[in-house]
C-alpha cells in the first residue's frame, strides 16, 4: 500500500487497528455485549457529527450541539410528566418529541440567522447559545436531576430492531437520508459551492443565507435527537452532563471522517466511522483502566493527527 | 555559455495522465524567454516542476550550473527564482504591503516588523510600476489588474536570477503591458533572465529573444524569436502546417453587421457609490456592446450594477421593457441576466467541485425538480458544453482546480451560456483562452448574440472590443463618457476616446 492510498483510507486503516488492538488487549472485548454498548454510546455522537459536517461544510463551525442536547433532553421528562402528558400519555408522548426538537430547530434558526444575516463570527455566534442553552435548561429543571419511567420514551435508547440497540439503526437511517441530500439535491450542491468559495456561489445565484440557516438548523435538529436519546438511555434528564464536550466529539468526529474545516466537503459517512474511532478510542482508554482525563488528551491528539493528515492530502 | 536553466527529460503524470512528456527547457542568462502552447499544452505545469510545487516523475533540473535541490517554491526563492503564478497566490484580506514584502520584512529589533518602513520599500516598489495607490487596504479591494501589478511587482522586487511571469498580462490593458514590457527590459539589461508564459504572440515579438513552444506536454523545439512569424508559431502549437491555417483563414468576431432587436437594456443615471458614478448604456437584442475605459473607470462596477451585487444609489434601469433592480445575483439571472467574472480563482471557480457542478451551478434551479436534481439531463447538458467548447478534462467529475487555466475559463463561460440568459455580461471572457479558442469562443459569442440575445463585453485587450464589438461605450472615472459605432471603430479612435479628458460639469 503506497503513501497516498493509506492517507485517503487514513481512517479506515485507523479504525481496524484499534479493533485489533482491543481484541488482543481488552478483556471481554469480543463479546455482544461490548457492541451494544459501543452501538448505543456511538449513535448520539454520530448523529451530532453528522450534523456538525453539515455545518462544516459551509465553512462554519457549531459549538452549541451540546448545549442543544440538554435543553431538548430537559424539555422530554418535564413535557410527558406533566399534568396533561399523564392525562393524555399519548398526545403527551408525541409532544415530548415534538416540542423539544422544534426548540432545537429554533436555535439552530437562531445560530443561522446570526451567522449569515448579521455576519458574526460561527464561532462566536454558536458561543452564545454554548454558554447560555445548558443555563437555560438547568432553570427549567432547577438544576435537580429528573429521573422517571417511562418505557414507551425510554425505546429510543433501549429499544432493539433485530437484536441491534434502536439508536443504531436511527443514526444509520438519519445518514442514508443526508447522503442523499447531499449528493442529491440542489440543497446539497449549494452547501458545498458555499463552503468551496461563498463569493463563487453567490454570484452563481445560490441562496447562501438560506443554505447556511439550513446547515445550522438541521445541525440543532439532529442535537435535538441526540439530547433525547441521552435521556431515554439513562431514563433520566441531567441537564448539567447531558451533551456535555458533545461540541469536541462531534468536531473530532467529522474532521477525523474527513470534514474540511475551510468547508467544501460533506463526508457523511466519514461522519460515522469518525464517530465511531473516537467512540471505540475512548472505549479502549476506559476499558484499560486509563484515567478520563488522558482520555481527553488522547482525543486531542487524534484530532491533531487528522487535521496533518488532511493538510498532506491536499497537496 | 552555460545555460542559467536547464531541464531535460521532464516527466510528470497526474494520477495516470501524463501532463509532461521529456519535456525540456533552457534559458540563457539574461535572456527573456517566451514559453507558449495552447490550454493544457503543460507551460505551468512544467514551470511548477522548476520552482518545486510539484515533484517531477523523471528528468533532470539544473540551476545556476548546479543539479536543482529545489523540493518546494519556498527553496526555489531561495535559490533566485522569483514566480508569478497563473492564478496569483496573494492574500486578498491582507494589505498590499503585506503582500509585496511577505517573507522578507523589514525588521527592527530583531523581531518587530518596521512597518514605516515597509509601506515606504512597497510604495518604492509599485512605483517602477506607476501605481500609486494606498499600500495600507487590503489587496483584495482593488481590481484584478492591480493584483496582477503587484504580484509582478513583488516578484521583481526579490533579487531573481530568474523571474517566472505564468500569463502575467492577462488582465492588463496596454498601457500596464508597455510599462511591464519597461521592467522587462531593464531586468534583462540587469542579466536577470526571465521566463514568460503568454497566449498574445505580439507580446512574445515585443519582449522575447526565444521561444519554446509545447503542444501536449511535449516541446516541439525553441526558435529565435528573429527567425520567425507569428504563423510559425502557431504551426508550432497546433503541429499544422502553416499554409494549412493561413487558408483556414484567422476569422474573429466581426463587429458592426448585426441587426438590431428591440432594446433589451437601458441604464440612465446608474451609481453605485464612489467608483460608478453616472452610467448611462442602452443594449440592443442582437448586439454586443463594448466597455472601454481605463483601470478604475468602472467597467466592472457597471457590470456589477447591472447584475445586482452593488445596489444602485442613483439612477435607474429598465430591462426587457419593465423596471430592474435586481437585490442580488439571483434575482438577476432570474429576470435573465448572466454575469461572467473577470477573477476566475476569487469569484468564478469553487475548486474542489467537479468540472460538471461547476458547469451547471448557476442553471441547478432550472436542472431541479422537487429538490432533486435531474442527473441524466445534468449529464448531457454538461457533456454537450464540454464537447463544443473543447474543455480538455479527464472526465466531467474531475475537479476544476486541476484543469488548465485556460480551460478552467471554459467551463466558467459554458456556465453562463447554458442559462441562456437574455443579457450576457462577459468580463475579460477570453482571460487566459490560447489563439485558436478564442476564436472560436468569440465566433460562440456572436452566434449567441445572432439567436436575439444582448451581451455587454468588458476587455482590456483593444483589439477584442474593436473587432468584436457592435457599439463602445467609453467610461472615464465612474461616467460614461462617449460612444463610438462600428463598422468604423479603430483602436486608435478607441486609444484616443479613452485617453480624452471630458469635461464634467460639477456635480453640485
Ligand atoms: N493538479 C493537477 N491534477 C491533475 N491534472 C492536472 C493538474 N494540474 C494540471 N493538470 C493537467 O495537466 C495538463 C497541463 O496543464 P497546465 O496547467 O500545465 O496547462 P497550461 O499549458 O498551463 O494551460 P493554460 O494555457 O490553459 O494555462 C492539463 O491537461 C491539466 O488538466
Ligand atoms: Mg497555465
């Protein structure tokens, strides 16, 4: 295998080394169990990722997927607990879903709407929402740890479809569907050339605002997602470690499948298999005993590692 | 003597596709040495295997009598070769001081750039080029032409051996190429050699003591520029002969026998701030309407005003009989205008798309249907262009950013084209084009004017606007000044009625 087959297969070649890795290493590492887990753990930050691509792509960055997470996961357990969620467990059900994710959406609305109407800086646009969205959440739940049972709720993140965890196939499902708007539709095409060279696309015709307000919303929309499925896993909302270092995951994710961070190209599936190394990284760490905190390092250099890897690439 | 340049046996293929061939080169010194060849010929290619951007397959590299170590362009400066590349490598968002002294600024201290100091060595430096312009702005609010000036002028400023011009010219109207072909010459006088790569055989004959011409990464040989013709060239290039092209005849757009339609276009009183300041051009169905004017008299803002971008402060227009003010771009193809960008790399390509998404960007409304859009009629529409223009692609998914200059400029005008857009406004659409395309891309234009469609041509080369256009509208400071007819239209009548001083009255 020559230099430039391995670095464009960077992560895939990275991914089956850490397999192996762990099969010989890892206790209990070849067991059904352990892919449960992986799966069910894996789901959440795929689906930010995925969305955090999007945005990427646009040549922007989010930092309030986190955030997000928690205030939609915050929003489920009050919506279904409440005097008409028990009277009308139904409608109070579909409601939990429903409400949370339009709340998701408008902060994404909100995010884009800064980014492209009024020109901030993504970084410092998103920064308002990471800073406030988990304060907001945390006044709605008054910083108390909400636990409940609730097993039609809880499916998303306990259920199985043919023996593998719900959640799996969900985050498969959300990326067969975005790979097809990206590769499909004009949406996708826009998001590209805006992210390849704005000033190209504008004068081309596309709607820039309109696409950059998308990639933010559908960014919160998934966070949205994630943050449920948080709370469904643990049948708890915790508003204060709910998505929490989410941003640096998802960011880890797309960049290590592949994400430009000048924007121009929208690996979806990269998205996942960048998920899923810094999933199984922190697997590994957990499972042979190596502290959180060198987890973290760890994750960042992997991120240092993928960024050297893309600027090679590009030459 | 001994060569100052030597390359022999080059070879460099892009995944697979061979883009040099045992190409070779030498270059005497302080010799200036023309390099030419048609799109896609290899010329930049080969200049970046010299300078190190790319590594060569096979061949040897000498410089200055040595074998070259020259693995990257950072090294290649260091060795004293100074380069100007086809699509100018600056930093727009950075000054024009930053721009010209990168790398080598004058320091205080050690450590902390003098940057008194620096501003004046940058003024000293535009001004061998007669550009006297605030060093402080950001590069990229001035136009292309400036751009190019002070990429050449920082490249000058380094104290080359060898000074590398890839199309260096391409945006610059005559007067820039007299005062270019001035440092030229003193550069020679100085023993520098220069290597320059340039699509206008004029220019060759002005500057040049020899010539090596490509034709499909090969060299076909190198010839005293004294001993030959301007046919033997292009023989050379096209590998014809050259009784053969003479026949053929050198046809180009024939400005002045069109039938006029209704007007399609009519702008009175336009501004857009300080740079257009009252713009007054009537355009026809069936005619091709010139821009004249020198650097910064507003051509491109008139064009920008028409389309759009700039919002209008003063005046109005009317197109198709109805009143315009297109709020942006896409209101403007919408109502059927189309807009080709002089700055190709800034305004014009997204690099990393494909040669087919960049061909259909600005027609996907059109191409869409439910959100999806129609790959197969995509396909054939993309297919058709390429084959008409004669893009030289590998294939249509391969990204634009690897297609010749040339080429690149191809694919940006079949953009255009395949909106079909009632208004056409081409800025500098041959930028970059060799001979034999840009005839045919000036015989596209007038069929395309002939089918009732309106087009407003912007060019800094004379001879482009007096053969190709219908009518001039000469523009002088931000005002259109005056308007000259063809048939009958000269480049010394066009010289003369841009270099006129017209009085204003005064705005109050
Ligand atoms: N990075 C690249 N990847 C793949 N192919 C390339 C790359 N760069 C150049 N080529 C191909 O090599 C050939 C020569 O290109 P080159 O840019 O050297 O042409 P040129 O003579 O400078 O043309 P022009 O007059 O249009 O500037 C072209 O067919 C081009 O598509
Ligand atoms: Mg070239």
């Amino acid at each position: 295998m020559n230099a430039q087959t391995l670095r464009q297969n960077g992560g895939v070649v990275a991914l089956i080394a850490i397999l192996l890795f762990n099969a010989a290493f890892t206790p209990n590492f070849l067991q059904l169990q352990t892919l449960f887990v992986n799966i069910s753990q894996v789901a959440t930050i795929a689906i930010v990722a995925m969305g955090m691509t999007l945005v990427i792509a646009t040549g922007g960055i989010d930092l309030s997927v986190g955030a997000i997470m928690a205030l939609s996961g915050a929003m489920a357990p009050l919506i279904f607990q409440s005097e008409f969620g028990t009277a009308y467990p139904a409608l109070g059900l579909t409601a939990a879903f429903v409400f949370p994710l339009i709340v998701a959406c408008m902060c994404g609305l909100f995010n884009g709407a800064l980014i492209s109407v009024l020109r901030v800086q993504p970084i410092i646009a998103t920064l308002i929402l990471f800073i406030s969205g988990r304060g907001i959440a945390q006044v709605l739940t008054n910083g108390n740890l909400q636990t409940f049972k609730n097993p039609a709720f809880s499916y998303l993140g306990t259920g199985k479809v043919l023996g593998l965890p719900f959640q799996g196939w969900l985050a498969l499902a959300i990326a067969v569907v975005l790979f097809w708007v990206v590769k499909r539709t004009s949406f996708g095409r826009y998001l590209l050339a805006v992210g390849g060279n704005e000033k190209a696309a504008q004068l081309s015709g596309g709607p820039v605002k309109t696409v950059k307000i998308g990639a933010y919303v559908i960014c919160a929309f998934l966070s949205g997602i994630a943050g449920l499925i948080v709370v469904a896993i643990n049948s708890a909302s915790d508003a204060a470690r709910n998505g929490n270092l989410m941003e640096l995951d998802a960011i880890a994710a797309a960049v290590v499948g592949g994400a430009l961070l000048q924007g121009g190209r929208a690996p979806i599936f990269g998205a996942i298999l960048g998920a899923i190394i810094i999933q199984l990284v922190k697997y590994t760490l957990l499972a042979n005993g190596v502290e959180d905190e060198v987890a973290l390092i760890a994750k960042a250099f992997i991120i240092v590692l993928a960024v050297y890897v893309q600027q090679a690439r590009k030459e | 003597m001994q060569p100052l340049v030597s390359m022999h046996g080059i070879n460099k293929a892009f995944s697979g596709v061979p883009a040099l061939q045992s190409a070779s080169l030498e270059v005497a010194p302080g010799e200036v040495h023309g390099l030419i060849g048609q799109n896609g010929a290899g010329k930049s290619t080969f200049i970046k295997v010299l300078t190190g951007v790319y590594r060569r397959d096979a061949g040897t590299v000498q410089f200055d009598g040595h074998d070259s170590t020259v693995t990257c362009p950072r090294d290649a400066q260091a060795t004293g070769i100074a380069t100007i590349y086809q699509e100018l490598n600056l930093v727009p968002l950075r000054s024009v001081t930053e721009n010209v002294t990168l790398g080598y600024e004058p320091k205080r201290m050690g450590v902390l750039i003098d940057w008194p100091k620096a501003h004046r060595r940058t003024r000293e430096i535009l001004s061998r080029f007669g550009i006297d312009i605030d060093v402080r702005a950001p590069l990229g609010s001035y136009s292309t032409a400036i751009q190019q000036l002070v990429a050449i002028a920082r490249a000058v400023s380094l104290d080359a051996k060898l000074v590398i011009m890839d199309e260096p010219t391409s945006s610059l109207d005559a007067n820039e190429v007299e005062t270019l072909f001035g440092v030229i010459r003193g550069l020679r006088d100085a023993g520098v050699s220069v290597l320059y790569v340039s699509h206008f055989l004029d220019e060759l004959f002005a500057v040049c003591d020899r010539v090596t011409i490509m034709r499909d990464g090969q060299t076909v040989g190198t010839r005293n520029i004294g001993e030959t013709s301007k046919l033997g060239l292009i023989a050379d290039m096209l590998g014809r002969n050259p009784e053969d092209i003479e026949a053929a005849g050198m046809t180009e757009f024939g400005g002045g026998q069109a039938k006029l339609g209704e007007i399609l276009l009519e702008a009175k009183g336009v501004s857009t701030g300080n740079r257009l300041l009252e713009f007054d051009l009537t355009v026809h169905r069936g005619e091709i309407v010139g821009l004249g004017g020198l650097l910064g008299a507003g051509r491109t803002e008139a064009a920008r005003a028409i389309f759009g971008v700039d919002a209008l402060t003063k005046g109005a227009m009317t197109f198709k009989g109805a009143p315009s003010a297109p709020a942006n771009p896409s209101d403007a193809i919408n109502e059927g205008i189309g807009f080709l960008t002089e700055d190709r790399k800034a305004e014009g390509i997204v690099p990393d798309m494909s040669v087919r998404e960049n061909l259909t960007l600005a027609l996907l409304p059109k191409l869409t249907k439910n959100g999806q859009i129609d790959r197969a009629q995509e396909k054939e529409l993309v297919e058709g262009y390429i084959k008409s223009l004669g893009i030289k692609t590998a294939d249509m998914d391969q990204p634009i950013r690897e297609l010749s200059g040339g080429n690149q400029q191809k694919v940006l005008l079949a953009r255009w084209l395949a909106t079909e857009p009632d208004l056409l406004i081409l800025d500098e659409p041959t930028r970059g084009v060799d001979v034999g395309a840009k005839l045919e891309i000036q015989a596209i234009i007038r069929d395309y004017v002939d089918k009732g469609f309106g087009v407003v041509l912007i060019s800094s080369e004379f001879e482009e606007l007096v053969e190709g256009a219908d009518r001039i509208v000469v523009l002088q400071d931000g005002y259109s000044v005056s308007e000259l007819q063809n048939p009958g239209i000269t480049e010394n009548a066009l010289v003369k009625a841009i270099a006129h001083h017209y009085e204003r009255e005064a705005a109050e």
